[in-house]
C-alpha cells in the first residue's frame, strides 16, 4: 500500500512541477505574456535577445512624433520592465525617414547591436547611444536596407538586406562601425541572383559556420511567363573575404522552389554538423499558407533524410498560418514560431516543435504545435529565443483589444531540457580578442579562441614588461574561453596580455599574441 501511495505521489509530482513543454510559464509577466504599449500608433517586435543576466531584449518599431523609430524594450526576468534601461525600460531613436528595427544581438560586453531601415546603431547597457560606434552610434548605408545582422567570434559585424537593383548584400564592419575593407568591396558584396527572367532578391538572415563561412538566407521573384510572380528561398554561402564558395550549391549559390507556390525562408539557424536549418512559409492554397522547415546539406542540397525530401509543411490553426523565426534546443529538436489564424481569421500566436528528423513532436503543446491567444485582436510572433535554462521566448505583436492598436507582445513558456546550447560553435583559429570592458575597473574579462588541443600560457604584464600575473597555464581543448583579471590591488596604467601556445614537445608554438589593457580609477 505504502508503494502505491509513493508512485501516485511521484505521479501527481511530476505534472506539477514539471508541466508540459509548450505551457505558458505563468511565473513571466501575467499568465505567461507581457504587453507593451508604446508611442501613437502601431508598435511591433521584429527581434528578441537574451543578455547574459537573462534579461530580454526587444527590437522592432514604434511610431513617435509621426515618425517611425528604433524601438527597445528591455525586460526583467519576471517579465516587468527593466528601469535601468533608457527611459523606465524603453529606448526610442529616429534613424531615418521610415526605419524601424528589425534585428537585434548582445556583443560580449553587453552593448547592444540594432539593425533596420538603411543602417545599424550600437548602444550601451543602459541604452544610450555608444558614440564610439559610427557616427554618435550610427553607422548609415548607402541605397542598402537592412534586415538581419550576425556577429562574429572577433565581434565584427554582419549585415543582411538587399539594394535597390535588387541584389542580395552583405555587409561586414568593425567592431567600431567602420565598414571591413578586408571583405569583399570596401566592406559590402552584392551578390545578383540570375534566371531566364528579371529577378529581384533580398537577405534576411545571416548564421556564420564553424570554419568562419558565411550563409546568407533570404528570397527571390520573378515572373513567370503568365505574368505570376513567383517567389522562392536563396541561399549564398560566401568565404572569410566575401567571395562565393563554389563549393556550395551552383557557383555558391542555391535557390529552392517547393512546387509553384510562394516560398520562403524569414530565418535560418545552423545544426552543429553545419546542415542549415531554414523556417519560413508557402503557399498551400489560393487562400493558406503554412509553416514550413527545410533542411539542407552542407553543400546546399536538399537533405532527404529530413521530412519529405528535406521539406515539412504543416498547416497550424483552422486557416492561413506563417512561420517567421527558427531556432534549436540543445537536443537538437526545432522550434518554428509565428502566427496562424483561427475560424475568424483573427492571428494568434503559434509555434511548431519538431523532431531532428522532420517529424512534429506530439510531447510539446497539443500533437507538437502551441497557439496563444494574446488578445480579442490580432496576434503574431516575429521572433524566438531560448533562455539558458530552455524556456521559450516569442516575441511580436498584440492588438490591443480597446484601441485596436499593436503593441509588442512577449510570452514565455516552459521546456524542460537540461541544458540549451543553442549556437555550437568551434573554432577555426586561435584568436585572442580585445578585452571588455577596457578602460575597466577593477576587473576585466579575456576572451580567446583555441581550434585544437594546445597547452596554453594567458599572462598580464606592466609596461616594464614585469609579469603580474598568470591566468591561464594549462593544457585546452577545443572551444571558447573566458578569463577575468582582477587588478584591485594595481596602480591605474597601462597593462599588457600575451597569449601563447606551446607544441607537444614543449616549445612556443605558432601563435603568440600581446594586446593592451587600460586600469582606470
């Protein structure tokens, strides 16, 4: 009897403190969902972001003066907005005529990085403008729009859009904003897609391989002879320099069409064997569409292994539904968010897990697929991220039920994974980076790359070329550190870190690299 009674107790257990993956957390803002209202007119969030301190970043648009704005929001993460950030958890920035925000990633040192219209701008912790970055913190390009950005591991910056002749581009700059002369043409590569017909194209996301590659993600149209558009996802995989690997797809070049219909790839992510995981929608019908993934090869292929010849298509709600963002977990299993529409044809928000082979997985939501109605109006998910501990954030819009105006929308819910490692990265060189912050006090972080097993010295020296003190003296295997100096006991100046590795035998090996820190009290 004893035994029965401790199994249902375990039973009842298990359904209360680990509720099903897909629940709304209701931990997180009301229910589960927080509603931001902000500006005079439609507000709405195209990116999200998750600071080290799992704090959440927003991105989108808002309207401000009669002007469309850079629009932030920054949350706590019970959900309730963050006061230290701009004005009581907002930020607003008029860019340009007609430029809202439609990217957003955390470097390292916590400065936040904004994509949208025709330029990026870069801003502080606490939201204000970092001035060190372009001009007052914004960097404008030239007949360029922007729409997804990616940094690299050396905390360069990737910009995804397409110019006004149609062409795919590809911007890398600086870490201070200034446009990598290294890559490609002064720092930008427009990459023209061509057919037997006029096409028109546009990039609208960026991932970056292990071996320093860059795919590029975003969409064609042309006309069909019957005077249709049609329209299909392009890929573009482009070398450490910006030129074409032809290596991938037709002179590095892919393009996918499934059947006749519109389709297209809004995000990409990329497993850790490097097959590029693309969501999006198309068209299943005159009036429908519907979620879908495709998986492809390393080399741009379709994989067949995965769905029905590398595609899934899966209608969510009782009409028309969109896919916009994808994202991994840890175990490999994709999560595609958006919107779908009920019997009214009202939008909900709406997401689809997925098993690594294609297949819907029935354990999250209701047979795989969560929708959330956020309000009486409209409501739509741009965006997903995933907190360190596998809940699910999605991001968008919700139309307010008295004024019927958007606002930005953002809902947690529950996974339960043990861990989430959503970016594997390995790297394809030793790199030792910059550290941050610099000038500090009274501490600091260095950041360093090793691609291969190698016994490593990381040590700090003053400007007599005394050493101060040793941070790392050990062997390491692939992957990507941190070290943190603490000088709370050292004079403010100038100080100096080496790092070196050394060969099996025990002598210096091939890379050696010095950078300069400044302690500032």
């Amino acid at each position: 009897m004893k035994l029965v009674l401790i199994l249902l107790i375990i039973y009842c257990f298990q359904f209360s403190f680990f509720p099903q993956d897909g629940n709304l957390d209701r931990s997180f803002g009301i229910g589960g969902i927080v509603h931001t209202s902000i500006g005079e007119g439609d507000a709405v969030a195209h990116s999200v972001a998750i600071q080290s301190d799992e704090k959440i970043i927003l991105c989108g648009e808002s309207i401000i003066n009669s002007q469309l704005v850079f629009t932030l929001v920054r949350y706590n993460t019970n959900g309730t907005l963050d006061t230290t950030f701009g004005q009581g958890g907002i930020v607003t920035t008029f860019i340009a005529e007609g430029s809202g925000g439609r990217s957003v990633l955390v470097q390292p040192d916590n400065k936040i990085v904004v994509g949208g219209g025709s330029a990026l701008a870069r801003y502080n912790e606490n939201g204000s403008l970092d001035e060190t970055f372009g001009t007052g913190g914004i960097v404008h390009f030239l007949s360029i729009a922007v729409d997804g950005i990616g940094i690299q591991p050396d905390n360069k910056i990737l910009v995804a859009g397409g110019n006004t002749d149609g062409n795919l581009a590809l911007i890398r700059c600086n870490t201070n904003g200034s446009f990598d002369e290294t890559f490609g043409a002064g720092g930008i590569v427009l990459t023209e897609i061509t057919a037997h017909v006029p096409v028109w194209s546009f990039g609208k996301s960026v991932a970056i391989q292990a071996d320093g590659k860059i795919v590029l993600d975003g969409y064609y149209t042309h006309e069909l002879i019957s005077d249709e558009d049609i329209t299909g996802t392009v890929l573009a995989r482009y070398n450490i320099d910006g030129t074409l690997d032809e290596s991938f797809g037709v002179d590095g070049i892919v393009k996918i069409h499934v059947g006749y219909d519109f389709t297209c790839a809004y995000s990409i992510v990329l497993q850790s064997d490097n097959k590029i995981i693309l969501g999006g929608w198309k068209e299943a019908g005159q009036y429908w569409n519907a979620f879908t993934v495709l998986r492809c090869n390393t080399n741009g292929l379709l994989d067949g292994s995965f769905g029905n010849g590398g595609v899934v298509i899966t209608e969510v709600g009782n009409n028309t539904s969109k896919g916009y963002s994808v994202i991994l977990q840890s175990d490999g299993k994709i999560i595609l968010v958006g919107e779908a529409a009920d019997s009214n044809w009202n939008d909900d928000i709406a997401l689809v897990r997925y098993n690594t082979n294609g297949a819907i997985d029935e354990t999250f939501g209701e047979d795989g697929i969560v929708v959330t109605i956020g309000s009486l109006g409209d409501d739509g998910a741009y965006a997903i991220a995933l907190q360190s501990d596998g809940k699910i954030i999605a991001a968008g819009y919700s139309e307010n039920r008295n004024t019927l105006v958007k606002e930005f929308v953002v809902a947690r819910y529950y996974v339960n994974v043990v861990s989430v490692q959503p970016d594997t990265f390995i790297p394809y060189q030793f790199q030792l980076f910059d550290n941050y912050p610099n000038p500090f006090n009274p501490s600091t972080t260095i950041k360093y790359l090793i691609p291969e097993l190698s016994f490593i010295t990381l040590k700090v020296y003053d400007v007599l070329g005394n050493e101060i003190a040793t941070l790392v003296y050990e062997e390491k295997p692939i992957g990507s550190y941190e070290a943190e100096f603490d000088a709370t006991q050292l004079p403010s100046g100038i100080y100096f870190y080496r790092l070196q590795v050394y060969s099996a035998n025990g002598g210096a090996g091939s890379f050696v690299e010095t950078k300069k820190m400044v302690l500032l009290r």
